[in-house]
C-alpha cells in the first residue's frame, strides 16, 4: 500500500518542477572547487548506479523513458570524454547499488517492475571487465531497492533499502565464499541513502522515510572492527537521492531530493573542523544521480531534475 501511494504521488509530480535548492552550510569561499560539463550520457536515465573501474565511470540501469526499468551499461572514460557501451544486466533494475572490490564491478539489489509496480530483489551481479560479462553471485538474505553499498576492508557493505518498508538492514558480503552475513544493523531505518568507506569505517548519509514522510539528515558510521555504530554530525539538509564519495581526507555528498525540492547542493565534510561545508553547486541540480571517483576528480552522472520520472543525461566533474 505504500508503495502503491509512492507511485501515485509520483504520477501526480512527475510534471512538476521543483525548486531548486542550494545548501544550508556555510560556503566555502576560498576554495569552491570548480565543475565542468562532460559529453551527456548516451542514454537519459535516473536512479542509476555508478562506481569507477579501471579508470572508468560505470552508470548502471536506472529507470529510463516512461519509467520503464533499464539493463543498459555505459562507462565514460574521462581520458577521451566518451562513452562506450558495455555488456547489459542479466535483468533490467533501477534503484541498485554499485560498488568495486577487487577489481570486479558489483551491483546488488534494486527493484524490477516499471511505472506502475516494483518489486525488490536481492540478486547480485559481478561484471568481469576483461570479459565484458556478468555472472550472477549469491542474493542478499532481504531483497531491497534504494539501498547503499560501500567496499570496504575486502568486504561489501550493504545498507538500508525498501523492502515494501525502509529497512535497517545490513549485510556483508565475502566475495571468495560468495556468502553475505547479517552485521549490526543501522540505527535508522531509510531508503534513498548514500555509503561510503572513509577512515576505516562505512558511513550511511541522508535517505529518507518515504517521498512525502520523513527526509534524514542523519550520518551513521559504522566500525567493523567492533561491529558497532555511533551517531555522526548530520547533513544541513535531510534529503534523499543523493550521491557521495570520500576522495583523500574527504566526504562529497552532491544534490538529492525532498517533497517539491531538488538540490543542486555539494557539502564537503571537513574532517578538520568537524561540519560540513558547501562547495560550487552542481551546475544541473538533481536527484538519483551517481558519482565516481577517477583520480582526483569526481564525476557526477544522469539522475532527474524534478520530482517523479524525469531522467538526466547530465554528466558533470567536480574537481575540489
């Protein structure tokens, strides 16, 4: 029934436009960063997933034209400003996760179904590069969508998520025994999350109890070694739809989405001071979009810019 009215509210926007919205943090002034604009993704989509692999952006399914669900995989190479198709999901899915471990690319979980009816899954997916094939890995034990996943120490982290409600799950998963374990699970439950790995510990940032219900500002971060959580300084803004990455001794948390809201907002965590601070603004502001890190700059691809089925074939780069 609650995904029932989330469709519903998204037929009602879907024409809409929403405000725009910068951050709420302090601007950094002195330093900004400054962003450039790409050659656009061959293919307009929104609720991708994306990670870099061998010096290349990955942007994965998504939803497409008419909200239809996407198997297409494109990867930018920022050497060349160009897009090269790659091998298709086994199945098309939006609202993925996307992550590298070992020189693999992995994309887990997600929702199957269009416009009208979604229906999470837990299937996982490795992409050999060299081969460009997938090959299907063991699913998660709580099939979701609009998760977030974060590589670290070896391991694939994957939180949160809808599951027909939003979720605190989290699992881990073992690419040699191709086994997930259940860890200790976030303290908030929410969908429309971002995660990362930074410092030796996953973050979990933003997301949100449902389009019209409760948008999170909440940071949670978490430590493997004690497989325990503790609260982290919240964002300026509770929203969901975002993208984030760690480059250096940084966090970068780019746009997302609340009720009527798209945020073209870049927020640095400053590991120095202990706040976030806003940085140039994303030049097309919008959410479900994915970035990537290749060397030192970041890349920020498709996602929509309004509420509802709108899709992006935006691609942007951040360098701090």
């Amino acid at each position: 029934m609650r995904r029932g009215l989330l469709l519903g509210v998204a037929f009602v926007f879907g024409g809409c436009v929403g405000a725009t919205t910068e951050s709420a943090a302090p601007i950094d002034r002195s330093a900004p960063g400054t962003w450039t604009v790409l050659a656009p993704m061959p293919t307009a989509r929104q609720e991708v997933a994306a990670a870099a692999l061998d010096g290349r952006v990955f942007v994965v399914g998504g939803l497409g034209p008419g909200g239809a669900p996407s198997a297409i995989v494109e990867a930018f190479d920022p050497a060349t400003n160009r897009w090269e198709t790659r091998a298709p999901l086994p199945a098309a899915t939006h609202h993925a996760a996307a992550a590298t471990l070992e020189g693999r690319l992995f994309v887990i979980g997600g929702f199957t179904g269009g416009r009208v009816s979604w229906t999470p899954v837990g299937t996982v997916y490795e992409y050999d590069p060299g081969r460009d094939s997938w090959s299907t890995r063991a699913s998660l034990a709580a099939p979701r969508g609009a998760l977030a996943v974060a590589a670290l120490g070896g391991r694939l982290h994957a939180l949160g998520g809808d599951s027909g409600d939003p979720t605190n799950a989290h699992e881990v998963y073992d690419p040699a025994a191709n086994r997930w374990t259940s860890a200790n699970p976030m303290p908030t439950a929410r969908d429309h999350l971002a995660a990362l790995a930074f410092q030796g510990r996953v973050w979990a940032i933003g997301g949100r109890r449902s389009f019209l219900g409760a948008q999170y500002a909440n940071v949670e971060v978490y430590d493997p070694a004690t497989d325990s959580w503790r609260t982290g300084t919240p964002l300026p803004t509770g929203r969901g739809g975002i993208a984030a990455v760690a480059l250096a001794d940084r966090i970068f948390v780019f746009g997302g989405e609340a009720p009527l809201r798209i945020f073209s907002a870049t927020e640095m965590w400053d590991t120095g001071n202990g706040r976030w601070i806003a940085k140039a603004p994303l030049v097309t502001a919008r959410h479900g979009l994915g970035a990537a890190v290749v060397g030192d700059t970041i890349y920020v691809s498709g996602g929509a810019t309004r509420p509802g089925f709108a899709r992006s074939d935006a691609n942007e780069a951040y360098r701090p």
